[in-house]
C-alpha cells in the first residue's frame, strides 16, 4: 500500500507541475488556435489525473477536507471541458446522463463542503473553515447555473463560451491554490487558500467582459475564435 501510495504521489504531483505549465499557455492563445487546443487538452488531463490520484490520497489518509476540495475542483474542469459538446442547450440540445449525474452528485458534495465549513468556523471558531464556507457557496452556485442550463440553456449568444472560459480558468485556480498551500508556509492558511482566487477572478471577468464587447459589436463566434475540438 505505501509503495502504491509513494506512486500515486509522485504522478499526483507531475500531473499538477504540467497543469501549472499548460495552464497559462491556454489562456494567453484565447483564439482557440492549435497551441490552445493542445495546451488546453493537456491542462484537462493533467488535472484529470490531479483529481484521480487526490481522491486516493485524501481516502488512504483519511483527509476529508481534500477530497472535498478535489471534488470542488474537478467539477469547475468537468464543466469547462463539457460545455465544448453542449453549445446548443435550450436550441433542442439536452444535456446527457453523465452531465446531471455529475453536477447533482457535486451538489452534494458542495452542500457538505460548506457545512463543514459552517461548524469549523462557527461553532470550532477556527478561521481555516472560511476557506470552506467560500468554496461551497462558490460551488452551490456553479451547481445551480449548470442545473438552469440544462433546463432552459443559454441566457445570452454563446453563453457556453463564457462557461468554458470561467470552468477552465477556475481549474487553474484549484491548481494554483493546491500547488501553494502544499509549498509556501504562511498563516492565516486560509490567504493562501483564497489568494489565486482572488488574482485570477479578474483575469477571468477581463476576458469574459472581451468576448461578451465583441459580439456586442456584431462579430460573430468564427470572427474572434476558432472553435475547434
């Protein structure tokens, strides 16, 4: 077992050093050009693995709050990566099996996150379950804007776009977030945790806010991307 474990480690961290590299490399080539695509897939299953080999570790070592945290990640990446088959939700596109299994199987995995999150801080008054408390409200409302999705799709022109752009980069974020907390010593603990959030959520409003200027000019999807799997 502890063989097994060193091993999944080792890939665990791998997978998570080519997701901190491809990462960047998607987002600066927003063109949807080939450097993005295959960056972009590289980041995907890099994290995949991320989250495979973080569910193993967090069960064998009995950390429930990091396989909270690996399911809150992964969800933000399911969804980036999905929403490229679902375009044409609410245009007589439904979202499959997999799509309502996975996003109500996080709602409770988000639910759970935040009550924990509730008693650590509240009632243990520890300032760590903050982190907690700001991962499951963030989680609960991605579920509930997937779940309004499958239901009546896209409130705006390309709204998968702005779904796959805010999945993709919340992933890195994850990544971002896992890398520093496991190297960099610092307390409160829960700054680091919150840190790349709150970098990278303006990196990613500036490119939503791009795209949305865009085709509010009249430019089509093809005129400012490559849409390409």
């Amino acid at each position: 077992m502890s063989q097994l474990t060193d091993l999944l480690l080792i890939i665990h961290i791998i997978a998570g050093s080519f997701s901190l590299i491809t990462g960047p490399i998607a987002m600066m080539n927003q063109t949807g050009n080939n450097i993005h695509r295959t960056s972009g897939k590289i980041f995907f299953a890099g994290m995949t693995t991320v989250f495979v080999t973080a569910i193993y570790l967090s069960i064998v070592h009995e950390l429930l709050f990091l396989f909270l945290i690996a399911v809150f990640s992964y969800y933000s990446i399911f969804i980036g990566y999905r929403t490229l088959y679902l375009k044409k939700l609410g245009k007589g596109q439904r979202p499959q099996l997999i799509d309502w299994s996975v996003t109500l199987l996080t709602t409770a995995f988000h639910l759970g996150l935040f009550v924990w999150g509730f008693i650590v801080t509240i009632i243990q008054k520890e300032s760590f379950g903050i982190t907690a408390l700001v991962f499951g409200i963030l989680g609960l409302a991605g579920n509930y804007r997937d779940i309004r999705h499958y239901i009546k799709g896209y409130k705006e022109k390309n709204g998968w776009l702005f779904v796959h752009i805010s999945g993709m980069i919340g992933g890195y974020i994850a990544a971002i977030t896992a890398f520093l907390v496991n190297t960099v010593h610092f307390q409160p603990s829960f700054i680091l945790w919150l840190a790349p959030t709150i970098v990278f959520v303006p990196f990613m409003i500036y490119t939503t806010r791009k795209f949305r200027l865009k085709f509010s000019k009249g430019k089509n999807l093809n005129d400012v991307a490559s849409v390409k799997l």
